[in-house]
C-alpha cells in the first residue's frame, strides 16, 4: 500500500478494522462448531508443523479475516487495489502447507468473507465508520486515494 501504511498513521481505520475483528469471531466460530471438521494433522500426525491449533478447520479463519481485509482495503486503497485482492487470495495457502487446513476450508473462508463483507456494507453504523476511513485515507494521501 506504501511507506504510509503503518500502526498510527490511520487511526480511524485501525478502530474500523478492530472492530470487525472482534465482531466477526462469532460468525467465524458459529460454522467451525457446527461442522466440526478435523484439521488434516488429526488425521495423519506427519502433516503438523507449529504448534496445534483450539479450533476446526472449516472454514479457514485466517482465510475468512483475509478476504474480509483485503476487499475494505482494496476499497480504501484503490489504485493498490489488484495486489491487495491478490495479497488477500492467498492469504491462508500457507496453512494448507503447515497441515492447519485443507483446500476447501481455504474455499470456504473466502466465500464467508465476502458474505461477512456484504453485510457490513448493508450496516448503517459501518457504513458511517468506513467512510470516516476512507475520508482519513483520502486526507493522509493528499485527496488521491479512494478515487475510481
């Protein structure tokens, strides 16, 4: 994104995404719980590496927060926007080769971080805190960023 994306610079859109973090848990979990789906190192113990995870494996969280972060930062940051979209794909690869996760929960992450998206884009309240965002952005950036 650029030698200005770093912790502080952005402050409203750091609380933005803090709260989506900490509000889309839930929705995270709810499926992971329901389905209840090993991770591919329960099944054959060579897969593991790094430590075990306290979850289920469907749908990728990691996965799920990457597409949910990369499509609001690619809306913030437009003219970044591809490599951000690409960035935020493979986001959730690397678990596959650590044994955390299988293919399709890597799927399946990305299909519940663009519902998770849609919704919020349907929020009032989100609404209001993303174009606080996109108003810090475009103000840091000198009016540039945001435009299509």
């Amino acid at each position: 994104i650029g030698p200005e994306f770093k912790p502080g610079h952005f402050p409203k859109m750091e609380v933005m995404f803090q709260k989506i973090r900490t509000n889309i848990s839930e929705t995270i979990d709810y499926p992971k719980n329901h389905w209840k789906r090993m991770r591919p190192y329960e099944s054959d113990k060579k897969l593991l590496l790094g430590k075990p995870e306290n979850s289920h494996s469907y749908p990728s969280g990691h996965s799920t927060r990457g597409t949910v972060v990369s499509l609001l930062l690619a809306e913030l940051f437009p003219e970044q926007k591809e490599g951000i979209l690409e960035f935020g794909r493979t986001i959730g690869w690397d678990r596959v080769i650590l044994g955390k996760h299988y293919p399709t929960d890597i799927y399946a992450g990305r299909v519940l971080g663009k519902a998770i998206v849609h919704e919020l884009m349907a929020s009032p309240a989100f609404q209001r805190d993303f174009a606080e965002a996109k108003a810090e952005v475009q103000a840091a950036r000198g009016g540039q960023a945001g435009r299509n």
